[in-house]
C-alpha cells in the first residue's frame, strides 16, 4: 500500500505517524509547496523508525507529484486552517484553488487512487474535489465525521465517568459547528441507550460541546487540532489498506440517499479496497431528519461559493 499525504504541516504529519506506527503501510510519501518541509517532515518521522518499531518508508518532496505514481490511496490537508473565532467557510477562498490543483495532479500520477479529502470547508472541498477529478464517486471520502463523533465519544465518556471506548455514537452532516448532528438518540453504554445514565440536559451539553469541539481547541491552541484529525485519518486508511468494511460516518457524494443529490455530506458508510464500499441508510427521526436538511442547505450555500 501506497500512501501519499499532501500538506506535511500539522494535520498531514500527524497523519502520517499514525500510519507508520500502525505498519501497514509500505510507503508515505508526504507532499507540501514549501520547499524542503516535507522532505524535513519525513526525515524526522523517519527517525522515530527504529524507536517505534515500524518498516514504513517515509519520504518527503517539494511539489514533484511523480514521486506519488500509484498511490493507492491520497490524503489532502493542503490548505489553511482556521484561527481562533474563524469558521471553516471562511477558508474557501483560499484553500478552493489549493485542492483542486492539488486533486487533478494526484489523479495525473495515479488514475486509480482513492482520495480522502481533509482541507475545511471540508464536505465542500470533497465535492470540488468529484468536481475536478472526475473520479467515481466511491473513490473520494470526506473526513469529518470519524472526528467529530470521536470528540462526540470523549464527551460522551466525560459525562458518564466511563472509559471511551466503552461509548458509541455517531455523527453526522455537515462538518460544521452549526451542521454537525450528534445523534444522541442512538448513543449507548455498551448497546445501553445513554439516557438511562445521563440526564436530558447533560445530554444537550454533550451535544453542543461536540459541535463547537474543533473550535474549543482552536481557541486553547491557536490554530486547529491535529491530533485527533490525524488519528482518524489514518483510522480511514487502514481500513481502506485492510479491506476492513469498517463503517465511518464521512462526507460521500451523495445520490437520493437520505433523500438528498448532487451533495457530499457526512452519512455513515461502509469503508473498504474500493473506498466508499456502500453508503449506510439509518432510520432518522423527523427531527434528526429536519436536521440533516438544514445542514444540507448550509453546505450547498458553501458550494455556491465555489
Ligand atoms: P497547516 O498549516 O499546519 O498545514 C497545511 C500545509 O499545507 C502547510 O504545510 C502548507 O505549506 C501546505 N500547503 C499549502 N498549499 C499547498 C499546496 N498547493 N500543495 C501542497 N501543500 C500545500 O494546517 P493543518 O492544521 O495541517 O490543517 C490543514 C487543513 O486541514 C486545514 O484546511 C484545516 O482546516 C483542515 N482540517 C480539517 C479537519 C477535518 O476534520 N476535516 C480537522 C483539522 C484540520
């Protein structure tokens, strides 16, 4: 397996650890425009290879997308992040013009590539990216969901006093501070619903910190998480490199499925070798529906910035 990871700044090296450490990678080769950073970025990742134990080959270059030909798989992080008070749709200008450049070279080099697209307004990013590359539809993933209900589960597990992984929940929409849907009527303790351990107003707290999660921590760190970004992508790629049929809530091109077309938004979806292996149809409530449109609208408005 193949992985090339474009932007070797916070995000994009983070991402990159994750998957060597894991091991299941033959080659990263991370890419940024500024000269000589991914080629530092790798050398230093490198180094870490005989403490951590991993035979990933780390390599880093200046902008030469010959060195990723036949890539299996493409991480896009290239673009800027948000500052303190910034929401993602701000960013578009800027980082429209850097992902789709970024996509048409990655597909010049390795036509049969998966892309998971990672650069905010992210499910916007994703569609441009389907826009400009032309690839089929389950070749491209947004990342933003396995993140958001990642912080969905460290909240939830905080209010419970219970380990994480004891916890299971989901997000989905938009990946967004307004869009995101923390679905708290099918969280569970261990297939326990949560309400029966936590009171109705814990429970919209729990809400409400998930959806603000990624700005809580650009305003404790200055800039955008990377941590936790970087973890569940590389999350994604495993399960790509693996054949794992593990399910992610992501931003997918979507077709009629829950009643919406022509929109990348997160929904669950089974993530295997072919990408986007099915998209996951779950029974929401009118509310949970109401929703899902809202963050809808919000996402095509962005779109239409494009
Ligand atoms: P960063 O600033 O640390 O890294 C971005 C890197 O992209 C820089 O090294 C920059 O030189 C590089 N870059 C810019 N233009 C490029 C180009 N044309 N080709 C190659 N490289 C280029 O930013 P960070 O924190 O890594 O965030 C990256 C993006 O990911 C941001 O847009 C951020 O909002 C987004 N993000 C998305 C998340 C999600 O859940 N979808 C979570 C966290 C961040």
């Amino acid at each position: 397996m193949k992985v090339t990871v474009v932007g070797a700044g916070a995000v994009g090296a983070s991402c990159a650890e994750y998957i060597a450490i894991k091991n299941f990678a033959e080659e990263v080769v991370l890419v940024d425009i500024k000269e000589g950073f991914a080629e530092g970025k790798a050398m230093d990742l490198m180094q870490c290879a005989s403490l951590n134990g991993f035979d990933t080959k780390i390599t880093g270059v200046t902008n030469d997308y010959s060195k990723t030909a036949d890539s299996d798989v493409a991480v896009i992080t290239s673009g800027i992040p948000r500052k303190p008070g910034m929401t993602r749709e701000e960013l578009i200008s800027t980082n429209a013009g850097i992902v789709k450049q970024v996509a048409e070279n990655l597909i010049k080099n390795s036509p049969n590539v998966t892309i998971i697209v990672v650069s905010n307004p992210m499910d916007t990013m994703a569609y441009l990216a389907h826009k400009s590359t032309g690839l089929p539809k389950n070749k491209i993933i947004g990342m933003g969901g396995a993140l958001d209900s990642a912080r969905f589960k460290y909240r939830l597990a905080e209010a419970l006093d219970c380990p994480a992984s004891d916890v299971d929940g989901m997000v989905i929409g938009g990946h967004s501070d307004t869009g995101m849907i923390p679905l708290t009527r099918l969280a569970t303790r261990n297939s326990v619903p949560v309400s029966k351990f936590i009171s109705n107003d814990q429970l919209e707290n729990v809400k409400e910190e998930t959806k603000v999660g990624g700005a809580t921590l650009t305003k404790l760190l200055g800039t955008s998480a990377w941590y936790a970004p970087g973890a569940a992508v590389s999350a994604m790629v495993h399960a790509i490199a693996n054949d794992s049929k593990k399910m992610f809530p992501c931003s997918c091109l979507l077709d009629g499925e829950y009643g919406l077309k022509d929109i990348s938004i997160g929904v669950p979806a089974i993530i295997g070798r072919n990408g986007i292996e099915k998209i996951v149809e779950i029974e929401l409530d009118d509310a949970e529906k109401a929703k899902l449109n809202e963050s809808a609208e919000a996402v095509r408005k962005t779109n239409g910035l494009l």
